[in-house]
C-alpha cells in the first residue's frame, strides 16, 4: 500500500456475543429484533440538531473519523437492508457495492456495483483519493480480509447480549487472523476498538 492510499477499515456496532444484528433482519427491518440497541450509542447521550453528531465528546470523536472516510464499501445485503442509504452515505462520497450478481436495476445515487473484491478494494481506494474507505457488513467483511484487502477492523462494542441474530464472523473459512490493537476508546455506553490486521490480511 503507497503512502498516499488510505486504509480500508471496517467499521461495525456490535454486541458482547459478536451480533451485528438482531433476528429476523431485513429490507424492512434493517437491524432485526432488538438491534437498534447496537447503534443507540450514536443518539443516546444526546445529538447535535445540525450535524447529528453524538453529544459525547469521544463518542463525536468515532462519528467525525467515519464522516471523514472518502468512499464507502459494502455488501449487498448491508446496503437492501440500510434501504441503499437513499443513495447517500455522507456527504456524497461514491458507495461501492459488493455483489454476486449485478442487478439488472442500477443502485441509487452515488453506489455502484462491484463483484470482485480485490479489483473493488482497488476503485474504493482510487475514489476516496487518500481518505480512509469505510467499509460496512458481514459478508464484504470477510471477502475482503479472505482476500488480503482489510486493513483494520473497528468494532463499537455494545455491553448487551442479543442471543441471536446475524454474526460478524460467520463462516470465515479456517485459519488463524491475527490482530493488533491500535487504540481502546470508551464512550458512552460503547466501548470503541480499533485493531490493524496483522496476518490473514493487507
């Protein structure tokens, strides 16, 4: 990776027992049964009216990195289930969608199609122009880390236990990924991790 490409990090709310979900998630349930209570750290100290940046100063801190990232990578699921963030995921950066099979109707807005993710990974990068790419989802998750393509993982851990749902790390084919600890941020009600891939990536 040159000095002038950002990382691709992945950024997920996620519970104690690894859900990122709750049950019965879907395009009309986003988050499932009880997962909203992943995300309620954005909102629940409080929210700027102007820029709904959590009112907790380290919670901010996590939202503000987020916004900053120039290009957006997901799966497919992620992005039918979020409704395809209207088109727009922050302030108008390109959403690269990671699929199977190209849809024969085009996503909405600022996304585009992609079924590789290596070759994804590289027009992210290109898109976001030096900023970090912010990555969303299960399956592109683990696509990309198969592939060598994730950089760090960043996991907003929430003290609850779902019991059931849709786990990050399900399905990862055998084989030991190590991991690093860049940083340990606590916030309000979340516990804000950031790690560097060490083996099994970039």
């Amino acid at each position: 990776m040159s000095e002038v490409e950002g990382k691709v990090r992945l950024y997920m709310s996620i519970s104690l027992d690894g859900f990122i979900t709750g049950p019965d998630d879907g395009p009309s349930h986003g988050l499932g049964v009880g997962g909203e209570r992943l995300h309620a750290w954005l909102g629940d100290g409080g929210v700027d009216p102007a820029s709904y940046r959590p009112a907790d100063a380290t919670d901010a801190e996590v939202f503000d990195e987020g916004m900053a990232t120039g290009a957006v990578l997901t799966g497919r699921r992620t992005f039918e289930h979020a409704g395809g963030w209207a088109g727009d995921h922050h302030d108008g950066v390109p959403v690269f969608v990671l699929t199977r099979s190209i849809p024969d109707e085009p996503p909405p807005g600022h996304a585009r199609y992609i079924t590789d993710a290596e070759s994804g990974v590289a027009q992210a990068r290109a898109a976001a122009a030096g900023r970090d790419v912010m990555m969303h989802g299960a399956s592109a998750a683990q696509a990309c880390l198969v592939a060598g393509q994730l950089d760090e993982i960043e996991l907003h851990v929430v003290p609850v236990l779902l019991g059931g749902g849709r786990r990050l790390f399900d399905g990862l084919p055998p084989g030991q990924v190590e991991l690093e600890l860049l940083r340990s941020l606590q916030g309000s009600g979340v516990l804000h991790l950031r790690y560097r891939v060490v083996g099994g990536g970039r």
